[in-house]
C-alpha cells in the first residue's frame, strides 16, 4: 500500500509541475475501486490546485463503468479499458 501511495503522489506532484507551465488547469478524471485513495488524492489535489473529478467505481457500479469488465479484471485498468471508460464519458469534461 506504501508503494502505491508513493507512486499516486509522484503522478500527483509530476501533474502538478506540467500545470505551472500550462495557464490551463489540468483535469483529471480518477477511477478509484477504495474511497481512502479518493480522499487522499482529492486533499493533495486541491492543495495543488488540480480539477479532480473522482469516479468510485463500487458505487457507479462497473457494468456502468465500462460494462466490459468482470471477475479479477475490474481491478486493472489497461490502455483499452481506460479508452472504453473515456470514450462514452468526455463530453461530461
């Protein structure tokens, strides 16, 4: 868990730094499966002035998702899953 954290805040803080030398703020849409990820992205998010939409996908449930995915493969998100998440859901950012 360590481990994932540490990487979530490298991506977070990497993020960040592209922001600064965009005027743009950068939206991030964040798929999540555990709320504790959500909040603590969301806390490190709003202290670096980041626009997060975050998706928990227990409560939206994943047919809703991507209603592709089952078993052990809802906790995986691949290049195509991650497309098939975006595709339908852009117009919304």
């Amino acid at each position: 868990m360590r481990m994932l954290s540490l990487s979530v805040l490298f991506s977070i803080f990497f993020l960040a730094s592209l922001s600064v030398v965009s005027a743009k703020a950068i939206k991030i849409l964040h798929l999540s499966l555990h709320k504790g990820c959500i909040n603590d992205f969301n806390q490190v998010a709003k202290e670096l002035d980041l626009d997060v939409t975050p998706w928990y996908i227990q409560a939206i449930g994943v047919a809703k998702v991507d209603g592709y995915a089952c078993g052990n493969a809802i906790y995986n998100i691949s290049h195509d899953r991650a497309a098939r998440i975006w595709e339908p859901s852009q117009r919304l950012f």
